[in-house]
C-alpha cells in the first residue's frame, strides 16, 4: 500500500545555467516559454487574446533575475504569468524526439542572487550526461555559465482533499503573479508567513515547484544540504503529516495515477513529446517560437494527427481454467498480485520487443501468393501468420506498467502480452484511462 502522505528524496541530476543570456538560451532548447514575444500562429487574424500580453516585453527585463513563465494551454482564459516557482519541460533533439523531461526552476525561489538570471534544471540522474553534452552543444557563443550543481532533490505529496484545496489556495494567493516584481515580493510573503517551509531555515531552499502535471499532484523542493526535521513550518506540520517514504513509493505513485517519465523507457528507446503526453502534463506553449524539435512538435499538434499515446494499464492472469478479464475502471496497485511472478520473467531490458496484440485477437494467415516462376523459397517451408501488433510495453511496476499504444486500437481496453519464458504464454493487459486526462472529440 502507498501511505497516504510522504516526503522521498529523488535521484535527479540538477545543472544550473546562469549568465546574461540564460533565459534566450533556455528558451530555445526547451518546450516551455522563457521569452515574452508572442508568435501568431495566423497573422491575419486579430482577437483580444492577440493584445492580452502585448505588453509583456516591456515588464520582463531578460539580463535580470525576473522570475519564470506559467501557462497552461487548456486555459480559456489564456493567462501566462510570471511566478518563482519551477515548472515542468521538455528538452527535445532536432528531429522532435525527446531527450529527457524535466523541472526548471528560477535560481533561487526568493532571493535575487545578485539580479543575475539564473536557473537550475532538474533531470532523471540516468540522463544527465546525454543532457548535459546536448547543452553544451548548443552552447556556442552564449554568454552563460552552465555547471554540475550538487544540489538535493524531495518530493512531498499527500493525497487528501484537505491539501488538494491547500495548493489550490496557495496558488491564488502568493503563486499567481504578472509581474517579476509582483513574483518575489510574493514568493518572500510565502517564506516570511511559514505557508510551507520555516522562515529560519528558508536559506536552504532554493528551488520550490507544484507538480502541475496533474493538477494540485505534490510539491518538489531543491535545496543545498538534506531536508532536516526543522525544513516544514510548525503550521504546515501542524495540519499534514510529514513522514519520510523511499524513492520507490514516489515511483509507484506515478505508476498508479497514470503519470510517465523519461527514466521510465527501456535504454535507448525513442519517443515523441505527444507520445509522452507532453500536452496533457503542462509542459508545453504553443506561440512561443522556435526551439529544438518544434517544427515537428507544433505541426504535429496543429495538424491533429497524434497516432499514439502512453497509457498507464494493469497486468492480469490468463489462466486456461479460471480466465478473468480485470474488471476495475481504475488503475488498482496490488503488491502481492500472483501476475507479478509473471511479469518477473520478462527481461527488463527488452520490454518494448515483446508482442503486443488485443486479447482476444488471432492470428491471421498471410496472403497466399502466386507460385514462384523460379521454382521453391531456397528458405523452405510455409509462411508464419501474422498477429496485428498494437503497441510497445515500456515499463513495469509491481503489477502496473505503461503501453506505447496505437490510438486506433485504444478502444479495445483488453490486450495480452506474449512472454517466451511463460507458459501459458501470455499475460493479459487493460488499458485504464487516467481521469486527470482532458475529454477530447
């Protein structure tokens, strides 16, 4: 079982990039926005959200420590606001891939450090040298300064009602800022009043986020030394419990809700931002122009052609005598479930190899051709039919996992995995649809 609260220290890799020139650099290698230019996707229309931001150049002073972008592209209101706190990203290569998502951060939450712009950029530890060689890559003339930084990485959650509306109101009133101005004297009121961390031992944080990738999801802290027991405010330990849990359990609470992370893909797997949801966790701007990979990225959204997606599922058995299908409509974490034995056999570092086809499918017979005029196949022997495979099983976790699935064979909810050292051979799948996921046509 996963405790209904938690505080885990994460394995991330943290590099900081500082200088006059950070927020241009950043914002041309990452999906979210760092410069207030607005780029019109249809020159020859004109509304109000065209001006809502015109202004915007001219209360962002970019060789400052101004604070950093939020905008959510299912806000109706088209709001981008200027705040302290760090938001989720994408880091993609030239042909639209994704090299690792991440969390970037204002250096520091409430402090200026001399008014010099400065981030830190938080990653999956395994990725950090594939990132850290992209950066310095692109690089070139840039006047910044990008460096390893030793820094620590906590997760907080807790999943009562009580902290859901908590954040919601933390956000309204000390979060959700226009103006740089507005955004530190803001994020120092939160220190000064203990919302969440004691005022006296402030000096330790330096990057501070709400996990918005699903709404109100935990709080993620950067600090210079480990979190001790005086970090939290009497008041905030006053009203939500703060006990340690390992790495593992933040892990499986992903698993659970539906939420997928580069360091989650088999070594050396490939995948597009939409692949992994990039516009449903809030971490994508649509008008912001160019970057690494947004040719693709945008035409991709634009043109409505998304053929795939990651979909969080549950394992079951298939059991020639006793065959039930998992008839739960939500994702169901069960630490004993006798599928895990399983699932154990498969070899983790080739998971996306296995065969994904719908359960109930079976094989169909390839197209019988014409006789060969040059007489029989020097290979011998008939053609093996052919199963319709659907999707690519990413990752595992107790009896949880993540499908690549096609989209046109979503609709099918049950699927079964082939595993050559089973017998029976196979493992049912279904396919849950997170309910933090927005309706779509």
């Amino acid at each position: 079982m996963i405790p209904v609260s938690g505080l885990a220290k994460l394995s991330k890799g943290v590099l900081e990039i500082a200088g006059p020139d950070a927020a241009k650099f950043l914002n041309g290698l990452v999906t979210t926005r760092f410069l207030p230019n607005i780029v019109k996707k249809n020159q020859y229309t004109i509304s109000d959200v065209e001006f809502k931001h015109v202004n915007l150049g001219k209360l962002i002073n970019l060789h400052e420590n101004w604070g950093i972008m939020h905008e959510d592209i299912y806000d109706p209101d088209n709001e981008i606001l200027i705040r302290r706190d760090g938001v989720s990203s994408m880091f993609l290569n030239s042909k639209g891939r994704v090299i690792s998502d991440s969390f970037l951060y204002p250096k520091s939450f409430h402090h200026l450090n001399d008014n010099v712009p400065s981030y830190l950029v938080e990653v999956d530890s395994k990725i950090m040298g594939k990132l850290g060689m992209m950066i310095q890559m692109h690089k070139l003339m840039s006047d910044i300064q990008i460096k390893k930084a030793p820094y620590h990485s906590y997760y907080y959650y807790n999943d009562s009602v009580e902290f859901d509306e908590f954040l919601d109101h933390i956000q309204v009133k000390y979060l959700n800022t226009y103006t740089p101005k507005d955004a530190i004297a803001s994020a120092t009121k939160f220190i000064n009043h203990g919302v969440v961390v004691n005022k006296d031992a402030s000096d330790n944080l330096l990057g501070f986020a709400i996990d918005n990738r699903i709404p109100n999801f935990g709080l993620k802290f950067l600090t210079k030394e480990p979190i001790s027991s005086d970090f939290f405010s009497d008041e905030f330990k006053s009203s939500f419990k703060v006990s340690e849990v390992d790495e593992d359990t933040i892990a499986k609470r992903r698993f659970l809700n539906g939420l997928y992370e580069s360091g989650d893909s088999p070594s050396n797997f490939s995948l597009l931002p939409f692949d992994m949801n990039l516009d449903y966790i809030n971490g994508l701007s649509l008008d912001k122009g160019c970057y690494v990979g947004q040719e693709l990225t945008i035409r991709t959204y634009n043109g409505g052609v998304i053929r795939k997606r990651i979909v969080p599922v549950q394992f079951f058995e298939i059991n020639e005598s006793n065959f039930e299908k998992c008839d739960n409509d939500e994702l169901q974490l069960n630490e004993n479930d006798e599928v895990i034995e399983h699932l154990s056999k498969m070899n983790v570092s080739n998971l996306d190899k296995l065969e994904i086809t719908p359960l109930d499918d079976e094989p169909q017979p390839v197209n019988q051709l014409s006789p060969s005029p040059f007489g029989e196949s020097p290979f011998g022997g008939a053609a093996k039919p052919r199963r319709s495979k659907v999707g690519k099983l990413l990752s595992v976790k107790d009896n949880l996992g993540f499908v690549l699935i096609n989209l046109t064979d979503a609709h099918k909810k049950y699927f079964k995995v082939e595993i050559p050292d089973l017998s029976p051979k196979f493992v049912g799948i279904k396919i849950i649809k997170p309910n933090w996921w927005p309706e779509e046509d």
